[in-house]
C-alpha cells in the first residue's frame, strides 16, 4: 500500500516540476523570438514567458488555458499565446483595474492571478495570468498606471 502511495507521489512531483522544465525548455526559446520581432530589449519593462492565461472574460468560461509570454512595455502589456498562436494587445492607458484573484472564469491553479480590467471597443473585458510573481507585476502595472494618468 505504501508503495502505491509512494509512486502517486513521485508521479505527481514529476509532473508537476520536471515536465514544466521540459516544457519550457522547448516553447521559451520560441516565445523569445516571437518576442523579439516586436520589441527591442530595451523597451521591454517586465516579462514572463512561463505565463499562463486563464482566458479573456467576453469570451466566455469555454476557454482553454494558454501558455505563453507576458510582456509590459512603456504603452501595453502584450499576451503572446503559443498555440493556438496568437496575440493580445492591452494599452495602458486602457487598464482600469489591476489586482490578484483566485480563479478566472472557473479555473483556478491554487494560488493568486494576475487580473487585469480593461476598456475595450467601448466595453469592459478582462483577462487573468498565473505569473511567476504576481507581486512584482502588479508593481509593474499600477506604477505603469500612475504615470499614464499624470
């Protein structure tokens, strides 16, 4: 019986830490380069290219997760989707909110997202990330936030 219990545990230990890694070692190098065609190092405030995203609020709970690159330049924060790849763009100057939440749109991971609010074609939307350091984001984002209102 122990045994059993011992092998859930190193299965579960595998999955949830060395399959990351593999991951990353595989989808960072091209998230990099799709990053590097828009922005040049310099205008880039903060990223994370082990982003995940819980789904864009408009469209609804039937959504799948999305891993990817989040990046905060000077003007947007930036949503590189690997697949299916795609991007979103969120102007700063859009952002009406900023915070952490427990789960998006059903889907939580256990601990606290990254939760941004925004104005979009006249309407409110929003969309959250699990992010290595959801503090330092939204350190990012509401300094971000107060200088666009100056």
């Amino acid at each position: 019986m122990w045994l059993i219990i011992a092998g859930i545990v190193v299965a579960l230990a595998f999955m949830l830490v060395v399959v990351p890694l593999i991951v990353h070692r595989v989808i960072g190098p091209k998230l990099e380069a799709r990053i590097a065609q828009v922005y040049k190092p310099e205008e880039i405030v903060f990223k994370d290219v082990r982003a995940n995203n819980f789904g864009l609020e408009s469209k609804g709970p039937i959504q799948a997760r999305g891993n990817g690159a989040l990046v905060l330049t000077a003007r947007e924060l930036h949503f590189f989707q690997l697949i299916p790849a795609r991007e979103v763009r969120i102007p700063l100057d859009s952002i009406t909110e900023v915070k952490t939440v427990r789960s998006h749109l059903g889907k939580t991971v256990g601990r606290s997202l990254l939760y941004v609010s925004f104005a979009a074609d006249g309407r409110q939307d929003a969309m959250a990330w699990s992010v290595a350091d959801v503090e330092a984001w939204l350190s990012k984002l509401e300094g971000k936030q107060n200088q666009n209102v100056r």
